[in-house]
C-alpha cells in the first residue's frame, strides 16, 4: 500500500484549479458585493426592495465563485458537489432568515415600549402596544 502524497499541490482538485479563474471569481465577487455595501449604505431603494436586490447580488456572486473559483458545473465528474451545494445554500438561507427573524421578534418582545435606548433611535412597536 502506498503511502498518501502529503503535498496538497498534487491533488487532482487543485490540479484543475487555475489562476484566471480564482481570479475572476474573487473580482466579481468583491463587485458585486461591493455594489451591495454600496446600495445599503446609500438607501438607493425601499427596504422590501433593497433586500431583494442585496439577496439577488449575493446570489450573483455565489453562483460567481461556484463557477469560476471552484469550477463546479453540471459535468458527470462534479455532480454530486453540484447537488450539495444546491441542497446545501437553501438551509443556508434559512438559517440566516430565522436568525433575522428571532432577533428581531427578541427585540420587539424585550425591550420597554416607547423607550428610546439611544438618542435618534426609535423601538420598533411590540404586540403590547
């Protein structure tokens, strides 16, 4: 039995992988996400609109990253990474919405109606109201 290659480099995985692509994928992946930081900061839109808008970039760059950094693609050799990525970025999502809403439901369950804990900010209305 031979003894495994311990120098990363040689495995097929990063064999593949190329400059132009690790590359492309970082520099799109900054502009998008940047166009995001951007769009948040200038309140360009309505928060139903802006969320949707920041969630459909970062889908954007997702896709980005899978395809030109990781070179994941519907090819017979990569479709089982292919699937769980896509059954994976679901429960990603989810995970992420119900942190959202928890703390936000904490927020508006904890706090004293009608407080203001910093000047300029205002408390969300609770159920008690």
């Amino acid at each position: 039995m031979s003894a495994p290659d311990p120098d990363p480099l040689h495995h097929p995985e990063v064999q593949e992988a190329g400059i132009i692509g690790y590359t492309a994928g970082f520099l799109a992946t900054l502009v998008l996400l940047g166009v995001a930081l951007l769009m948040t900061e200038l309140h360009v839109m309505p928060p139903g609109p802006l969320l949707g808008s920041i969630s459909g970039l970062a889908i954007i760059a997702l896709l980005c990253q899978t395809f030109l950094s990781f070179g994941l693609d519907i090819t017979r050799h990569n479709i089982w990474k292919s699937v769980s990525l896509v059954l994976t970025v679901p429960l990603f999502i989810l995970t992420i919405g119900l942190t959202v809403w928890m703390f936000q439901q904490l927020d508006a369950l904890t706090m004293i109606p009608g407080s203001n804990i910093m000047p300029g900010m205002t408390m969300q209305p609770t159920m008690l109201q």
